[in-house]
C-alpha cells in the first residue's frame, strides 16, 4: 500500500463528499480514531468536530495527552469530563458485563448531548479499520458507508454520510499514516486499551480511590516497561479485589493486591504470557509497593489465552 497515494486520495474524496458541511467524530483517544481525526482536519481544516468524552476511567496523565494531540491542529475538540456521572452510573455493579453495558449506554448519551450541541451536523466520521469491516466490500474505498455502524450510533443519529477513512488500512499501516499526519509516537504507538477503560482493570464495585490507586500503579509499570527494548503487546496492572496482610514501617497492614499482566500476540484471540525478566519485576513490585501506601503485595500473572482472557474481567 503506497500511503502517500492513499493519503491525498482520501483528503480529496473527503472533500468531494464534505463540501462546506462539517463533519462529527467521537474520539477515544486510541490508535485509530486520533489518526482518523488527523487525516480529517488536514482534508478539511475547520470542519472537525472531535467529542472526546472522558469516562474518568482513563490512565494516568491520558486525557491531557490526548487533548494536547489537538491542540495545534484545525479541529474544534471538546472533551467532556464525565467522571462524577460515569461512576454514579456503575455505583455499586460489580458484574463485567454490566459494567460494560452501562459505561457503553452512558457513552452515548453523552456524545449525544454534546453533539446536540453543536447543532445538526451532517456527516458522522469513524475510525473503523479493514479489520473491523464486516459487511460487503463492494463499497470498501467508498467515502460513504450507510450500512456499517459503531455503537449503535448512525442508526440512533440522522446523518447524511459515515465516512470512514482508514476503512482501506491494517493497523500496522494505520500506525506509518498517523506519524506522517504528524501525531506524536506515544499516541501512534499506543497499545490496545478497552473502551470501558480501567473501569474494568479494578475488579469489582469501582470507585474514585480505587481508580487512583490502579493508575498510579499502572504508570509505574508502563514508566518501567517502556524502557525494554522487546516490549509485551499489551500489559497493564489490576486491582484485584482480595486484600493481603504486609508489613510496612514496621507496622502490620491489610491493603490490595495487585496484578500485572504482560502478554505477547498476533490477534489478541490468543496470548502467551510474557517472561518479564525477573529483576524487571522485582523492580516493578518494589516501586509498586513503595510509592503506593494503599498496595500490600504485587503478584504476576502467568495464564495464556486461552484458558485465560487479556483482560480479568
Ligand atoms: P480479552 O480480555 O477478551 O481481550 O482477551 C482481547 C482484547 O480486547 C480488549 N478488550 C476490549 N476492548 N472493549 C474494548 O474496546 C471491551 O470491553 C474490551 N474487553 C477487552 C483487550 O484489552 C484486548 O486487547
């Protein structure tokens, strides 16, 4: 695939399609939608308008970084700070699947409310990939897809036209346009992360402490994770639910513990567990347990896919 060519073919095809109209995006902060909304403002700069809504179940720094992407860039951002009512929502669930199914509703509830907003806007763009194409490819390279939807909102919202630009791309090739569009490689690199965030990485109820604690020690591990030279395809920590007794400054304790998970794969339908090098992980556990008051002890998880899941729940 010659990216150059694809590149200006898209901003003229969007073009074509868009004329003076202005377009809406949903971004998540994730691989495919930034480089998406890159390609959008560059095709039709002024014309761009990105929803990110912050579940608050984010990692550490993520939301800044994200809206920092977009700053120097021709595109109207609004993020919207959904914390408070994204944790009322999940108040007191302790279910995966529910937590899912809530977060998702109230998701589009929210980029509804924004977008209503904005007033009509005519065309809805989504960062689907050739992966995620699943219906005919007849229309695949069309700038136009009515037939494909992503969480059920082109059916719910009146659009004229879905553009999906990156529909033509795997994600390796996703990754080369967004550098050439100019996002920075902590982005464009970024490893999966789900769409209920970290509300799914704390198992059970979640709440704000809760979340605090997992992303601090989250950004312990990725801080000395990214360093390796061989990075794990995804690797995140967990708050478990199960408390264990420790011994800090000489005192007895009884706090959380956490898991960290690092795997290696080619699908993500199946992983290996990764082998960190032991002193990566004592030094992980150390810091874990050291700069984290409310964490008693960190423990390695060692399950492939299958029987395991990536995520725990
Ligand atoms: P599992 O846990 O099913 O994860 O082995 C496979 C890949 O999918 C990601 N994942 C999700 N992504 N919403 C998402 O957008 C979700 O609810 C979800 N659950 C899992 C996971 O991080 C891994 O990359």
């Amino acid at each position: 695939m010659n990216l150059d060519n694809y590149l200006s073919t898209w901003e003229e095809k969007i073009r074509n399609t868009v004329g003076k109209e202005q377009v809406l995006l949903a971004t998540s902060g994730g691989v495919d939608s930034s480089v998406c909304a890159a390609l959008l403002s560059k095709a039709v700069p002024g014309q761009l308008n990105c929803v990110f809504v912050d579940h608050g179940f984010m990692r550490l720094g993520e939301s800044d970084e994200i809206e920092a992407a977009f700053a120097n860039k021709p595109v109207r951002f609004i993020c919207v700070n959904g914390e408070e009512r994204f944790l009322a929502k999940i108040k007191g669930i302790s279910d995966p699947e529910t937590k899912r199914k809530l977060i998702g509703e109230e998701f589009i509830h929210v980029f509804e409310e924004e977008a209503k907003k904005l007033g009509h806007i005519p065309f809805l763009a989504q960062g689907t990939i050739s992966l995620d194409v699943i219906e005919s490819s007849s229309e695949h390279g069309a700038p136009i897809k009515s037939h494909h939807n992503v969480g059920g909102l082109p059916e719910r919202m009146d659009f004229t036209g879905i553009i999906e630009p990156l529909s033509g791309l795997v994600k390796e090739e996703v990754r080369v346009l967004g550098k050439m569009l100019g996002l920075p490689a902590s982005l464009v690199n970024r490893q999966p992360f789900p769409g209920p965030g970290l509300a799914i990485r704390v198992i059970g109820e979640v709440t704000k402490a809760k979340l605090d604690t997992l992303r601090q020690a989250d950004a312990i591990l990725r801080n000395e994770l990214d360093t390796l030279e061989e990075r794990p395809d995804q690797y995140f920590a967990v708050l478990t639910d199960t408390c264990a007794v420790g011994v800090k400054n000489d005192t007895r304790t009884f706090d959380p513990v956490i898991a960290i998970r690092a795997v290696n794969t080619v699908d993500f339908m199946h992983c290996d567990y990764t082998p960190l090098p032991h002193h990566v992980l004592k030094r992980v556990s150390e810091r874990i347990t050291g700069e984290i008051s409310a964490v008693s002890r960190v423990v390695y998880d060692i399950t492939s896919k299958p029987p395991g899941t990536i995520e725990w729940e």
